[in-house]
C-alpha cells in the first residue's frame, strides 16, 4: 500500500486527475482523497487540469449533440416514411385536382391562348407532365419547352436534363433565356438551381380554359 501511495503522489505532481490514478492504482477515491488532500498542486498543473476538463466537457457535449441529432433524424425519417404510406396511388380524379392546384399556384396567370407552368422541381414537372398528358389530353406537338437559366448555367446541359425528365424532344424546346437577377450581383453559387428553370408551354387555349375552369372549381368548393 506504501508503494501505492508514493505512486499516487508522483502521478499527481504530474497532474494525474483522481479518476485518472484510482483506474491505474486500483485504489478507492476516499483513500485517494485522504492521502492528497494536501498535496500542494502547481498553478500549471491545476491549469492543465482545468483545460483539460473544458476539453472533456466540450467533447462530452459534442458527442451528445451528435447523438440527439441523429436520433431526431430518424424519428424524423420514420415519420416521413409512415406519412408516405399514408398517400394511395393517384385516381384519374385524385390527379386533376392535384395538378389543377399545382397550377393554380404555379401556373402563369396572365396567358389568354396558352397554358404556361413554371418550376425548378424535377418531381413536380414529372407529375404536371403527367396531368398534362394524361388528364389534360395534351399531343406531343403541342407542348413548347422552355429553361430559364443563369449565366453560370449550360443551356445544352439544362435542356437535355429537362428533355430526360419530360420525355420531350430537345428540337421542341424553345431558345432558351438567361437570366441575371440584379439581386445577385454575379455572386449566385453554382450549385444552386445547376439545370435553371423548366417552363412548359402548351399552345392550346381550350386546355387553357380547362384548368381554369377546374381551378374555378376548386374556389367554389373550398368556400366554407
């Protein structure tokens, strides 16, 4: 136990915290604390210690911050995959309304012989495109594609993205326009919106009048 002790008082001088000594000693914090009680410490020391502690402490929060992150996001998941499961496949029925609100809050507004859709969403677009063609009953012939992009964009590359997603012909596509926000400043990250904005044009006024008419539809329907 003499042995020990000395061993103790050497590993504290070096700045040992009682933790530290009781796990390489295989002595009890009680003793510890009896024996050193009144071992004069260095200022040095008991600095080292305290940052140390801080760099524990901070590690510890670090660590539990990571953890709680990825807990919330796989509750998060969970309840995002449960939701999915919530939503059957889409009726005839189910998909105008779907693609006439989309539109209602999307669609150009101001066109009298054309329908006009706008979006950056390549989800989106892939379901317009669908309620355009299926529900809409829109010919291939009719549809007049159109990117809006920056200057930091391809208009080559954004229009054979869009012609993938849409299943359009390139040759159907309008020239494209590029845009530059005055907002920007020639400051807009390169990342962001890398295949621009898809617009999609129908050249067909009585499709025009349909979607207005289902819109009309929906107004009077949700008035309470």
């Amino acid at each position: 136990m003499k042995n020990k002790k000395i061993k103790a008082f050497e590993l504290r001088k070096l700045g040992k915290s009682y933790n530290e000594i009781q796990k390489l000693l295989k002595i009890p914090k009680s003793t510890l604390s009896l024996w050193l009680k009144n071992l004069p410490i260095s200022q040095k020391i008991k600095n080292e210690n305290i940052s140390l502690a801080k760099m524990k402490w901070a590690a510890n929060i670090v660590a539990f911050n990571k953890k709680r992150a990825l807990e919330i996001h796989q509750k998060s998941a969970q309840l995002i995959q449960q939701s999915a499961q919530e939503i059957h496949p889409l009726k005839n029925e189910d998909l105008k309304i779907l693609g006439a609100a989309l539109y209602w809050a999307e669609g150009y507004k101001r066109a009298k012989w054309h329908a006009v859709f706008c979006n950056s969403d390549p989800d989106m677009v892939k379901l317009m495109m669908r309620f355009f063609r299926e529900i809409c009953k829109v010919s291939e012939d009719r549809f007049r594609p159109q990117v809006q992009i920056h200057e930091n964009v391809s208009a080559e590359t954004a229009e054979d993205y869009w012609s993938h997603i849409t299943h359009i012909q390139r040759r159907q596509f309008r020239k494209a326009i590029t845009a530059k926000p005055k907002s920007s400043k020639n400051k807009r990250p390169a990342h962001r919106l890398p295949y621009g904005t898809f617009r999609i044009g129908i050249a067909d006024v009585k499709v025009l009048h349909r979607i207005n008419g289902w819109i009309r539809g929906l107004k009077e329907k949700t008035q309470v």
